[in-house]
C-alpha cells in the first residue's frame, strides 16, 4: 500500500506563505493577481470552502467583488459600503478577525437585505457560514479591501495560527496589488507618452509636408506662372485630378485633360451631388465635399470680393483629402482668384473698348480698323422656366462662347442691355454660300455650347443682312433686336434666326408709319378691330394676353378671368376675320407684327 499523505506542519504552511508571497511579488498583471491570491489564501487555509476578495472602488465608495471561488455567479453583484457585513467592518476597522462558530459571525453578518439575498443565492442556499477568517488589505496609504474565507459546515474549523497565516498573506497581497498598480500606471503613463509622442510626430510631419505644399504653390506665385501650372501642380502635390471651373462650372483647365465640359460632367451619375457641393461652396464661401463613385470630389470656391468667380475642384481616392491636400486645394483657390480677377478685370475691360466701338457703328462712323460690308448678330439668353433669372454671368458665359468661335474676327463683342452683339467688319462672300453661311454655322456651335454649361438654359442668335455702309448699322441692330424679341415671343427654339427669314414682312419693320405698313395692318387685323369696336368685344385683348402668355390658352384665360373656352372661342373669331391661322408659326408671326406695331405705333384709330 502506497504510504498516507502526511498533513502540512505549521513549518510547511510558514514557508508555504513565504513562498507564495515572494511569487506574488512577481505578478504584475492585477487580474491575474487578485485570482492567484483567493486560490493561494484557500490553499494554505484546507479547511476554508470558499472565499470572496473586494477591492475599494474610490468612486463609488463601496467595496466591489473582484473574485471569488466556491460561490455563484449572483456574487459579483454584492458591493458592500465601508463598515457594512464581516468584510466592510475588518475594512473600516483594518484589522483581521476570526469567526470560530455561526452564533458569534450572525450578529456581525449585517448586509442589506437585497445583498443578503444574493449571498445566499451565490452560497447555494445557505444564509450563514460555521466559520470565517476575514483580513483587511492594508498599504502604508490605508486599506484597499478586504477577503474572507469560510466554512459552511463545521464550527471552530478555523484556528489563531490560521488566523495568522491568513493575515501574512493579505498583507503580502496588499503590496503585490499596489506594486501591480504602480506597474499598470506606470505603463498607461508610457503608453500615453508614446501615443502623445506619435501625435507630435504626426504633427511634425503633417506640418512639414504643409510648409512643403504651401511653399509649392507660393513658388506659383512667386514666379508668376497660369493656372495652368497651379492646377498642374496642385494635381502633383495631392495626387489627385483638378479641375479649375468658372462661376458656371464650365472646365476652364484640368489636370489630368478631361472632355467634360462642365465639372458635372466628370460624373455624371452623380452629378446632382456635384451641384449639391457647388451651391453649398458658393452660399457658404467655404469648402465642400461630395461622395462619388470614383472617389471624394473637393469643392473649394474662388472669392473675388462678394462675388464667387469660380471653384477649384480635386477629385481623391476613395479616403478622400487629409489635412493637407484640403489646406492645399484652399490655399491654391486662393491663388487662382488672383488670375479670375484680373480676367475678369481684363474681360470687363474688353466688353467696355468694344461697346465704344458699337457706339461708332450705331452712329455710322465706322473705327479706322473697320470698313463694309459689315454683319452683326444679337444673341439672347432664356431658360426653360419662366421665372429664371438671366444675370450678368449667363450674358458673359454666351459672349464667351461665342468669342471662342470668333477668336479675332470680331470687330465688336459686347453686351447691351439683355443682348451680346457680335459685329463684323470687310466681310466678303463667296460661290459656296458666303461668309453668312460660314458665320451662321459657327454661332450654332457656340449655341450649343452654351445650352451645355446648364440644364435648361438656352441661347439664339439673331444673324442680320450684310450691311453695305456704316449709315445703316443702326437700323440693321434695332431691326435684329426686335426680330430677336419677337422670336422669343413666339417660342422659336432654333438657335440661330436670320433677319432674311422674315421676307417681306420685313417691311414693317424698316417702314414704320408707312402706308404700306397700315396696309398689312389693315389687311391682317382690320375686320378684328372693326368687330371689336362695332359688337364691343375683346379679341384683340385676348390675342394679347394668349401671346404674352406664350401660347397658353389656359394661362390667358386666368389672366382675363374667363373661362378656357371662351379664350378658344375668341381665337377661333379672330383666325375666321383675318384669314390667318395661329397654328402656322408664319401666320401667327405676321399676326404678332401687326399687334406689335397697333400698340406701339397707335395705329388702331387709323384703321
């Protein structure tokens, strides 16, 4: 038979302490810690069952369960307030007690009753130990908890000696727990001194690529150079695409060249989102950011005084820009208004030189550089809706398509009043249609390039007959300015008119006040103003307002606060009385000229 396992000495126990506190010395982790120390306290203690160690949480104030063993999971959610139950008193009185039979420990055991409840539970049902061991953890600062170990059947189980050995160990615990404190503080220190060290590394960093990038661009400055450049090396600097971008967001320069036309179009799936980020840099005169499928679109707006003359755009990957490329994009929006303004300076500056010079031509005194035959075109600009603004940026956006078809062909380019006038100067025509043809062809092209840089907005050109003399320049722009409105009124949408396509009606407006002119009068809207005046009707007061309405039967009718049909009724009387159709554009032009020329001229009565 195998010899009897001899029971530990008191000897074996104190070298047993000795040696579990020198390893607990060595523990630095603190989780680890507080389970090594209950298992070590039940180990050299056999006779304890079961045993709980709390730590004092300073801002709750209350002693809080770290670990315990031989009791349930309903434990850890016992706290206990200084001097409360066995272990809050030897707490608050730091002194170590044994509990030798279950009549001596019951008075002391005075926990709430909601703790009581869970100890129990926790306990397996049993209200009260037999037996306990409780000993305070004790630093020179003060106590910073309490363990206790128990036995839940046998009384006096527990003796002085284990008493003794029990407390050994919790002051061995107590400065292996602070020591593991001390450690972990000291570790969080460093690890913060190393994170405070990596963000002032960051920030050096960050800081000298943005002294790099701002001396990058001030060398833009510095040496003069376009835009061109800035974009190209902003394009550099960031790794991204730039595009440089007027008040209407038409492309001006890019890097790397796009066909785009407008920065909309360099996504156009998410070209409301670039609209977006464009009105909002414009409102708030700060950059923005719209999400797109190639990547993170960076909008920074180009101030010139209360006026946003332009964006400058940079298109990143998909982490979008960091501190420094946005900081770069701003700086060099910047830079570039320096160059808008002095376009813009310099284009003003052009529209005025050459205004003097249209001057000269309406006055019939042609500029020394200009000589006959001569042609001019009046272009004007109109939205699909109605209540659209036309301001002064869409004017200058179409006199700038326009001079690019024209590059130094123009004798005059300017805007007057609601118009760009273009004029010409020692035109020459030729066998393959001259140069009317060649002109009329072109300014479709800056037509349609206009009608791109916004949705539903539009522009017609009204292109005048070759004018033979400087005398009659003046005639020949009045005429093409009111064949310009009357187009308009008429809902014309072809983009480029001649004056010639008026043929004979022509007439009218070159002859005011003529005989023939009241003849086509009263040719045309005779028998109407006759019927009118004789059976005090209103006919020609609903042509007016159906034409002022754009043709809109519906609109009229609420304007004169009559019915929709009365309306029809009026037009079908006023087409049977002057032989004319208004669904013929022909017709309903000659019909328009005519009222026109009775309410401006006054020429009811002589009819």
């Amino acid at each position: 038979m195998p010899p009897a396992t001899e029971e530990p000495t008191q000897l074996d126990r104190l070298e047993a302490i000795i040696e579990i506190n020198r390893s607990l010395a060595s523990t630095l982790d603190g989780d680890a810690l507080t389970h090594r120390i209950l298992r070590e306290a039940i180990r050299i203690i056999p006779a304890a069952d079961a045993g709980v160690l709390l730590l004092y949480d300073p801002d709750r104030e209350r002693l809080v369960v770290r670990h315990a063993i031989g009791f349930g999971p309903s434990i850890y959610k016992i706290e206990l307030a200084s001097g409360e139950s066995l272990t809050g008193r030897a707490f608050q009185q730091r002194k170590s007690v044994l509990y030798q039979t279950k009549e001596a420990l019951v008075p002391k055991q005075d926990l709430a009753p909601d703790s009581h409840r869970l100890l129990a539970d926790a306990a397996g049902g049993i209200d009260f130990p037999h037996s306990a061991l409780v000993a305070p953890l004790l630093t020179t600062d003060g106590p910073i908890g309490a363990m206790i170990v128990e036995n839940f059947s046998t009384p006096r189980v527990f003796d002085p000696f284990d008493l003794r050995l029990f407390e050994g160990l919790a002051q061995g615990a107590a400065i292996a727990m602070v020591n593991a404190r001390l450690f972990a503080s000291e570790r969080a220190a460093r690890v913060r001194l190393e994170t405070v060290n990596q963000l002032v590394s960051e920030q050096r960093d960050q800081l000298e690529r943005r002294v790099q990038v701002q001396e990058a661009l001030a060398d833009i400055v510095r040496e003069g150079l376009s835009a061109d450049a800035l974009v190209t090396r902003l394009a550099r600097l960031c790794g991204a695409g730039v595009f440089l971008c007027d008040s209407l967001h038409a492309i001006r320069t890019a890097q790397p060249s796009t066909d785009a036309l407008t920065i909309r179009g360099i996504d156009e799936e998410h070209g409301d989102a670039i609209s977006t980020a464009l009105a909002e840099a414009e409102a708030t005169r700060s950059p923005q950011r719209a999400e797109l499928g190639k990547g993170v679109l960076l909008v920074a707006p180009i101030p010139g005084g209360s006026e946003i003359l332009g964006f400058l755009c940079a298109l990143f990957a998909s982490s979008g820009p960091d501190e420094v490329h946005a900081a770069a994009v701003s700086s060099a929006a910047h830079i570039a208004a320096t160059e808008f303004v002095e376009q813009r300076a310099h284009a003003e500056g052009r529209i005025r030189a050459d205004a003097d010079t249209l001057d000269l031509l309406i006055q019939g005194r042609a500029p020394a550089m200009a000589g006959a035959p001569f042609l001019l075109s009046i272009g004007r600009v109109h939205h699909a809706r109605a209540d659209a603004v036309v301001d002064h940026r869409w004017l200058r956006a179409l006199l700038t398509c326009a001079q690019r078809e024209f590059s130094g062909e123009l004798v005059a380019a300017t805007i007057r009043d609601e118009h760009v006038v273009l004029a010409w100067a020692g035109i020459e025509g030729d066998s393959a249609g001259g140069a009317e043809s060649r002109i009329e062809k072109r300014l479709r092209t800056a037509a349609d390039r206009f009608a791109r840089l916004g949705s539903g907005w539009q522009a017609g050109f009204v292109l005048s007959d070759r004018i033979d003399a400087a005398s009659g320049f003046a005639d020949a722009l009045t005429e093409a300015r009111l064949v310009a409105e009357l187009h308009r009124r008429v809902r014309n949408t072809d983009p480029v008119r001649t004056v010639r396509a008026l043929g004979a009606y022509r007439l009218i407006l070159r002859s005011a006040g003529t005989d023939e002119i009241l003849r086509l009068c009263r040719d045309t809207l005779g028998e109407v103003l006759r019927y009118d005046r004789d059976r005090h009707t209103m006919i020609l007061e609903t042509l007016r307002a159906y034409l002022d309405h754009g043709g809109s039967t519906k609109a009229a009718a609420q304007a004169l606060s009559v019915h929709p049909h009365t309306v029809q009724y009026r037009l079908g009387r006023l087409e049977t009385l002057s032989g004319l159709r208004l669904t013929d554009s022909q017709e309903r032009l000659t019909i328009e000229l005519c009222l026109r020329i009775l309410d401006s001229a006054a020429l009811s009565e002589a009819l």
